[in-house]
C-alpha cells in the first residue's frame, strides 16, 4: 500500500510471527491520514508553477502563489473539494513586489498577506541584481467585490467582510477601481521591506511581541513574519510596525532581525517553507524545511539574544563612501577590514529606510534543534494537532512526524510525482483538511483525516548558554523627521529622460539641499538652462525616453527601481506591462496612475480575471520566473493616485544607489 506506515519499532523481535502482530497494531493506531487525496485544481485553473497554497481566515479561499507568472491565483471553493470559480491577482510592477514567488502567508484575522520571493530584483533580467528584494505585505480582506482594508484604518483595521467603510485596494490597469467581472484586477501594496533576497519560506506570526535590542518599549503589530533568507542562508524575522499604507511613504519604522546562529541552505528552486504550529496553553515551535540539507528544524520563536546592528558602522563598510575599498563587499555583506566584527561575523550595507527608528539587527543564541533527517528532501511544511506534516520534493510523499520526537509516523503518497511544495492545513473540531501544491505538475490537491486520538508534546529546545552584552552602536544618518521628510523620497520624472536631441547641456545636481549647475548633461539628470534653472514638466515631456538602461556608473547612473518610482509605468528600462498587447502609454498626463495599451481590445479579452475551464490565462506570459531570461508580458506599475497626483516612494540602498520600495 502506497499509504502504509513505514515503522521505528524499538527492541528486537526475534520472531516472524510477534514481528508482524506488532507492525499491525503499531499501524492501527498510528496511522494519520487513511484517505486517498483529491486533485482540485490544475493548469487549467490557472496553476502555474504554483509553490505555495494558503486559505484565506476569512473568505474560506485558496490562495495559490504561482512562481511563473508572478502572482496569484484564488480558488473559490463551495466546499473543501470543489472549486467553483477563480481569480488571478498580480502586482502592478509584479517584476519589482511578486517576482518569482516562493511563499505567501495571512495574519490570522485575513487581514494581511505576505509574500516571500526567490528574487535579486532583477526587474526579469531588465537590471542587473541588486538584492534589494524581501517580504511584500497587503491588506486583503474582503471588499466589495476585491481585497482590501477592512474597516478602520491602515493599523486598526478590522477584517470584516465588504464592510460599509471598507477600502477595496484592487485596480485595473488605468489604476481605477476594477470590476472583476469584466476586467483584470491587481493588488496594490501596503508596504515592502528590502534586506532579505532570495527568500525561500514565509510564515506569519500571530500576536507576536517585538521588544529588545535597538527597539525602544514593546510592542505586538500583528504583521511580524520568519523568513527564509537564501542569500546568506539565515533565520529573519520582519516586523513591519507600523505599515506605511498606500497612500504613504512613510518607511521610518520597522523592526529587523537577522538569527545567523540560524543556517539554513538554499537549493535553487526548492522552497525551504515554515510553519508557526502549537496546541493552545502550550509553546508553539517554528518548523523549518531545509531541502538543502535534508533536515526539518525546531525553532523558539522567543529565544535568541540581541547582539549588535546588522547594519554597517564604519563608513568605509558602504560602497558610496570615498574610504571603501573594493571587494570589501559582496552582494551586500561586507566581511573584510573593519566591517569584520571580532564576533566571526561582518555587515550588510542594503538597507530599506536610513531613519534612526528603523531597527536592523543581528541576533543568536537561538534554541533549536534538528528535529528530523528523515525526509530526503523537506519543502513544504504544516502543522496540526502535535503532528508536522512535511512534503519531500523528490518523491511527492508527506512524511508525518510526532513534534516531540521527529519519529515519523507515517508516509502518505500525494500521487503527484516530483515537485511537491507548499502544504497547509485547515483544521476544525474533530477533523482537518491538508492542502498541498505540485510546482512540476501544476496541481492543487486536499485529503481529509481525523483528530489523533493522541496529541504529542512539544519538543524542548534548548538555547546554548550566551552571556555576551549587545551593543546597539550604529550609523548615523541624521535624518530630519520633521514636515517635509518624505519630500527627497521622490524621484524627479527627469530620471526617465534623455534631453539631448533637445539641446541640454547642463544639469543640475544637489547635495545636502545646496543646488549646483553642472555642464556636461547626461541621461537621468535634471536639465537646466543658462540661468541654472530646471527645465519645466513640459518641457521633460518632449524629450525622449532614456534607452542606456545598462549604464551603472556617472550622474544619472541607471536603477530601474528609481524608473518605477519617477512615476513611469511604461519605459524602455522596465518590463512593458502590456506585453505583446503593448506598446503601453502611461496616463499620467490625463491624472490617472495607470496605463493603456495600443491594442486594448485584446488586451481586455486576454486579461480576463475570472477563469473557467480554459485557465484564463490573464495576460499572455512566457516567463517561467525570476531567473528566466524571457519576458514578461503583463503586468502594472508601482505609483498610486493619492488625490489625483501620481504619488512615488524611494528609499536609499546604503551603498550608493538609490531604490523603490513603493507605496
């Protein structure tokens, strides 16, 4: 039986007969799932290399994130079995918010869904990596039709389902209020955090307590996720405090942690996803997936000591310093001269908001343990009812270990083959529906099981004895937080032109707010004339589109993330969200922060939200992720309408360049 119990009988049993009469009760009484799964969903519901699956709290939704087209797609369900209908959602600059999605989790009330990517923001190959990249949070509760806030405001929401006073934060391309009925819709989001790239799992934590280190008091969010950071192969936790929203720009505060005691490691194209699981009065645990090493982690989500700032402090740690040295830094962590601390560990310069309220540290003395090796290679992982549920990549099998022990207590074959991802479990009183994804075959599936008769305690962890002082040293960037702080976070639509058929010759440049004209203009820069005074917006706009889209160096030096925020969602340096439909036109000049597209029509029919039997493919695409060299085809910008102007966001990368982290 594909389905039989695989056992770890202890003492030896030196006759056939007590053998087998033993494996028999031993499987009577530990056997979990007894059902064969149900296959729900496939490619032709718009599955597309699906690598994470989640139910939405509130809506008793599906939501499937898929890593090739970026986004994704929602299973509405009449019952744990049947999907009635769907619906595709993406990000308008899905190149920069959902490239190459691995993971997606809600907050318990629905509120809020976090994404995690395998990406180095690479706008699909636009830009070279600048791993300025990590968790993209939105608010989704239900509203009118789309997802959105709840009723109240951006940190007091509460999600009750297309409330009167709800907010509906999904769009159509022209950044309008979208009927999902006739027209594609995309998510808008509330706040993205960058010093996480290649993320390999996600998972949110409910009512966690953020206090200590560099954080003044304490405080519990509600929008605190762990995450699996496959660049440097660590344990991180992101509390995003205070969302900005969509109508801010505000990144001043967050708390980020970094567990390098934590090392985990990345297997390029296999999810290492994680789960908060415990039974109420109880602990809970954080289980970790980690294919490449084919182990399955138990972590205290409440150890670990603070140590020092993640962030760089000497100056010549950051590449835009006069003092660096090259080859002090690679891919954002610097190890060599001074940015190497005496603890073993150096720092890392990517950073999202300079602000000293914007908390970026390093911790360790993490209680863990190896729960198990029993499963040659963990992706995805659940929990219920004492039990972990872990998918193995290779074989399509979940292997079902007791959280006390890790002895495994069953091996249950999906019949999905190799490509086995994301997991979740929905549990009620007595019985529990297991969810999972296959990213090679592109199907969603579910099998029902039973309340143990037993539940397992929970494992004890212990965290190594650590006395060491933290020290909360750090850079200093003497941010003003007065009126207008927000005002140098806006990038000057100037960054997107080439005014040289126009007859510039001049710019204008600005240091520490002291103007200065400069001769010899270059693409990116702000024009002036004679009198050094800018060119107007009219002005700009007869000049051409910059094209010297791989240009890294010089004044104006090319960052598709600045593109994005100088308000610009069709340009030759960013992905064309219209794809084979395009080319597109931005609205701007019509007041709308959207697009069109020179073959609407086809655009309209393609881009179907809603999809039947056929998938609805929303848009042709023919990426097949992140680190394809192909193009993607559809797709929206990041700029909001906040009261009828194009509102942008920048936020500066400690490293010389500057990039967008949206609204």
């Amino acid at each position: 039986d594909q389905n039989q119990v695989r056992l770890h009988l202890p003492g030896p049993f030196f006759y056939p007969a007590m053998r087998i009469a033993a494996q028999l009760a031993f499987t009577a009484a530990a056997q979990v799932i007894s059902e064969q799964p149900a296959i729900i969903a496939t490619a032709d519901h718009g599955l597309m290399s699906p690598r994470d699956v989640k139910m939405h709290p509130v809506s008793q939704e599906l939501w499937v994130g898929n890593m090739a087209d970026n986004g994704v797609t929602i299973l509405k369900m009449t019952d744990a079995k049947t999907v009635d209908d769907t619906m595709r959602l993406r990000d308008r600059a899905f190149y920069h918010y959902m490239p190459n999605m691995t993971g997606l989790t809600f907050s318990a009330d629905g509120r809020t869904m976090t994404t995690c990517m395998e990406s180095q923001n690479n706008y699909s190959h636009v830009q070279r990596d600048n791993n300025f990249m990590g968790p993209t949070i939105y608010e989704t509760c239900p509203c009118d039709g789309g997802y959105g806030r709840g009723d109240g405001g951006v940190m007091n929401a509460t999600c009750t389902p297309n409330a009167p006073d709800c907010k509906q934060l999904t769009v159509n391309k022209e950044g309008e209020t979208c009927d999902s009925s006739k027209e594609a819709c995309w998510v808008i989001h509330s706040d993205m955090l960058h010093e996480g790239p290649l993320c390999m799992g996600i998972a949110h934590e409910d009512k966690a307590v953020t206090e200590g280190g560099l954080h003044n008091g304490t405080n519990m969010s509600d929008i605190v996720v762990w995450y699996n950071e496959g660049l440097n192969e660590q344990l991180m936790r992101f509390d995003f405090v205070t969302m900005h929203g969509v109508e801010q720009l505000d990144h001043r505060t967050a708390n980020i942690r970094r567990y390098w005691d934590v090392k985990l490691t990345r297997l390029e194209g296999v999810p290492g996803h994680m789960v908060i699981g415990g039974e109420a009065g109880q602990p809970s645990l954080l289980y970790i997936a980690d294919p490449g090493q084919g182990r399955v982690l138990a972590v205290d989500p409440k150890s670990g000591q603070f140590s020092r700032s993640a962030l760089c402090v000497p100056a010549e740690c950051f590449p835009a310093h006069d003092e660096y040295v090259e080859g002090t830094c690679v891919d954002g962590y610097c190890s060599k001269g001074a940015c190497m601390n005496e603890d073993g560990y150096g720092c890392h310069h990517i950073i999202t908001e300079t602000a000293d309220s914007f908390e970026y540290e390093l911790w360790n003395c993490t209680a863990q343990l190896v729960l198990s090796t029993e499963v040659p290679r963990p992706s995805g992982i659940a929990y219920a009812w004492g039990h972990v549920f872990v998918g193995d990549f290779d074989s399509g099998k979940i292997f079902i270990l007791n959280r006390q022990t890790g002895a495994l207590v069953q091996e249950f074959d999906t019949g999905t083959g190799s490509g086995l991802v994301g997991l979740d479990i929905v549990a009620g009183t007595t019985t529990a529906n297991l969810y999972f994804v296959n990213m090679k075959s592109n199907q969603t599936g579910v099998v029902q099981f039973p309340k143990p008769s037993t539940v397992p305690e929970p494992a004890t962890v212990v965290a190594p004895a650590c006395n060491a002082q933290g020290n909360t040293s750090r850079p200093r960037f003497y941010e003003t937080h007065g009126p207008g702080y927000n005002d140098p976070m806006i990038i000057h639509p100037a960054f997107g032109k080439d005014c040289t058929s126009k007859g510039a010759t001049r710019y204008v440049r600005t240091e520490n707010g002291v103007q200065e004209l400069v001769d010899g203009y270059q693409p990116g820069t702000v024009p002036a004339n004679d009198q050094g005074e800018e060119w107007t917006r009219s002005e700009l706009m007869e000049c051409d589109m910059r094209t010297d889209c791989e240009r890294y160096t010089g004044p104006g030096a090319m960052n598709a993330d600045a593109i994005l925020m100088a308000g610009y969602l069709c340009h030759p340096c960013v992905p064309d969200p219209c794809g084979e439909y395009g080319p597109c036109s931005d609205l701007f000049h019509l007041g709308k922060p959207g697009f069109s597209c020179a073959n609407a029509d086809a655009y309209v029919v393609s881009t179907a939200t809603t999809t039947q039997a056929d998938g609805g493919d929303g848009g042709s695409t023919t990426t097949t992720g992140d680190n394809a060299n192909t193009t993607v085809s559809t797709g929206m910008s990041g700029a909001s309408s906040v009261g009828g102007v194009v509102a942008l966001a920048l936020v500066c990368v400690c490293g010389g360049s500057c990039s967008g982290s949206g609204l």
